[in-house]
C-alpha cells in the first residue's frame, strides 16, 4: 500500500476526528491541526499521528505551516463553526435583531479565511507536483436556505461558489478540489436538544460514519467542483445529480 499524506483542519472532534481516524486506521501518514491542543494532541497519540496547532483563520499561520511541511496528498479543509445558535434560533437573537459582530467574524473566519487560505497555500506544492486532493466540509447550508443562521448559510454557500469556480482551473494541473455537503450531523457543533428539536420535525441526524463514506467517495471518485451530499437514509449522491444535465 502507498502511504499518503493526509492533513485535516479541525481534526480534533466531530467530523474531522472521524476522517482522521479512519485515515490512520489505514495507515496512512495523518496531520491534525486544530485549536483544541488538548483535544487535538490525545487524539493524535491514541492514533499514532501528528497533531498541529493552526488556527485557520491566521493567513500567516498557514504560511509557516505549509512551508514547513511536505506537500500533502489529501487535505481535509474541514474546520468550522456556527454561529452558535444553529437551529431554531431564538428570533430575539437572530442576527438581524441583534447583529453579533464577532459572531460574524468568527464564522466567516473559520468557514471561508480557513478555506481560502488553505487552499492558497496547500495547493501550490500540489499544482507543482501535478497532484493532489481538496476535499472541503461544506454542508447542506452550502446548497439550501438555513434560516436559523443565515451568517453560517452564507459561509457555506461562499465555499461552494469556491469550490465550484476554483477546480476547473485545478484540475488543469492535477488537483481535483470538490465538496461534502452533511445535513446535521451528531457532533458537538450541534448540542442534543437542537438535534432532539431536528428529530421532532421528522429527520434523523447523521453518524459521522456516513460522513466518512462521503469524505472517501470524494477522494475515490475525484471530481473536480464535485458537492457530495449526505442525507438521512438516502444514498450518497452528488449535486446536481449530473446526469440531469
Ligand atoms: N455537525 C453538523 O451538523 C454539520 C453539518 C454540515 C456541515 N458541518 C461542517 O462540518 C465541519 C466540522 O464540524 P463538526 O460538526 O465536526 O463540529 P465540531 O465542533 O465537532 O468540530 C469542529 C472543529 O473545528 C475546530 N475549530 C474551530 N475553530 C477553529 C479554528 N479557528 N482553527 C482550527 N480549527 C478550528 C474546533 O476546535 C473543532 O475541533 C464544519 O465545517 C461544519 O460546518 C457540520
């Protein structure tokens, strides 16, 4: 088996925990960044893989990351946050009665900075080796409305046009940028009584094992500007299915 280098942003719960592990589980070569050192380093170790502070929304920090480290094969840019009221939010704190400033920055930090700057400075040395993937935790926000957060909404969906305007001219060059598109999934982003009021309206609430599926069907399939959806019960499928033209 060929080892690859694999790097995961926001490695340390949820999600990216998810995709590390499988990937180490594998063998393979895997770097978790995160903010949460503790977190971030216990998951490593019990991993037998690297763990590296990188707060994603530091357009130096990922300078100094990427320049001291060998090009990656996969990277997962797959840190985020919400505006910390996700679902059903309480209109008297909705951000347009109450417009939350660091909120805002913060979400379009993390979910769009953490993205761009990612791809600036981990895609070079894949362009120059003529290959590489980039596969971006999107969301289900990035493809329909989310009127509990529309600041999250917005991020999402930015990341989606990026994704989708960037990879042509990526995959030119070898590198295939595509997305992962989860409805909600049973993470710490999204506390239990969000999930129960989700469960109430009628849908289940994803495992990050069916996340997984996806993160390895964008690598598999290598598609590039690809938004790989994953909704309860339903089979993975890509968005728009292409084949409706
Ligand atoms: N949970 C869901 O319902 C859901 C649905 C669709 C998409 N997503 C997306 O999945 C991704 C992962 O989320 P999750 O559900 O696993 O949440 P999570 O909170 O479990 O994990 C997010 C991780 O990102 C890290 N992080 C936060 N700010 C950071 C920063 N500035 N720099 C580096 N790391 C940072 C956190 O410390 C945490 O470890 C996010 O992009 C999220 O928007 C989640």
């Amino acid at each position: 088996m060929t080892v690859s280098r694999i790097l995961v942003t926001g490695g340390a719960s949820g999600i990216g925990a998810a995709i590390a592990r499988h990937w180490a589980n594998l063998g393979h070569d895997v770097t978790i960044t995160d903010v949460n050192d503790e977190a971030g380093r216990d998951l490593a170790s019990s991993l037998g893989c690297t763990y590296v502070r990188l707060d994603v929304r530091n357009e130096e920090a990922w300078r100094e990351f990427a320049s001291g480290h060998e090009t990656f094969d996969v990277a997962f840019l797959n840190a985020g946050v919400s505006t910390g009221d996700l679902v059903f939010g309480n209109p008297d704190t909705s951000p347009f009665t109450s417009f939350d400033l660091a909120a805002y920055r913060r979400t379009l930090g993390v979910n769009v900075d953490g993205v761009v700057f990612g791809v600036a400075h981990l895609a070079p040395a894949m362009v120059a080796r003529g290959s590489g993937d980039i596969v971006v935790t999107a969301s289900m926000a990035s493809l329909y409305p989310i009127p509990p957060d529309p600041i999250y909404g917005l991020s999402k969906h930015a990341v989606s046009g990026f994704v989708k305007s960037l990879a042509p001219a990526l995959v030119e060059r070898g590198v295939y940028l595509s997305a992962i598109c989860p409805f909600f999934v049973d993470t710490p982003l999204v506390p239990k009584e969000q999930q129960a009021q989700i469960r109430e309206t009628g849908f289940d609430i994803l495992t990050v094992d069916r996340v997984v599926e996806a993160a390895q069907m964008a690598v598999a399939e290598r598609q590039a500007g690809a938004h790989w959806v994953i909704f309860p019960g339903a089979p993975i499928a890509r968005h728009p299915d292409p084949t409706l033209g």
